[in-house]
C-alpha cells in the first residue's frame, strides 16, 4: 500500500502549519510516522512544493516529490498532488498499486489502523 500525504508550504491561514510541532513533532513528521506504523503499508511518499518541508520530510524516513508550482497554489486541489505522484510513478516505470492511501498532515490523530 502506499501512502500519499501533501504538504504544501504557502498556507495563508497559519503559516508553514504543516511544519509547526505537534507534541513535540513537526505535524508532517507526525503523519509520516503513524503512515509507516501501519502494518500494510510499504511506501510513505510526502508532496510538497519546499525543500525545507522535504528535508524534514526525508529525515522522517519519507520519500519526497517536489510538486511544481502550478499544483502548489492555495487554489490547487489535494487530488492534484496525488495524481502527480502517480504520474510521476508510472513515468519512472514503476506500479502502481492497487491501493492508495491519501493523508492529510492536518489530521494528527490519525491511527495507523
């Protein structure tokens, strides 16, 4: 299974929310590791538009693709990103499975269940 969770960094409401701390955490940290204690869950992969949220996105132990900025508006859809993602998978050859989880870093109390 893999997980998608976007990530973008121009939040006009409370800006880089997706990067404020959570118990400690940064809240996208926090996604990613609830994400990776799923047990069916092979693949964590973040969409973001910023290379400070992908730094602290990869040292969570998530795979990042940069999104180009086009998808990174505050008009851009969430399944934009998810469908670049899977794009941008089947382009570099790979499979795509059978199941996709999307994720939102903006929902901490998401249970690997």
């Amino acid at each position: 299974m893999l997980v998608i969770i976007p990530a973008r960094s121009g939040s006009q409401g409370i800006p880089d929310k997706n990067i404020r701390p959570f118990c400690g955490v940064p809240l996208i940290a926090q996604a990613i590791k609830t994400a990776q204690a799923a047990q069916t869950v092979d693949r964590v992969v973040v969409s973001t538009d910023s290379e400070d949220y992908a730094n602290i996105c990869r040292a969570a132990g998530a795979e990042v693709m940069i999104r180009p900025p086009e998808l990174a508006t505050n008009v851009a859809s969430s399944e934009s990103a998810l469908l670049h993602v899977l794009e941008r998978l089947q382009a570099a050859g790979e499979e795509l499975p059978e199941l996709v989880v999307f994720q939102q870093c903006t929902s901490p109390f998401t249970r690997p269940k």
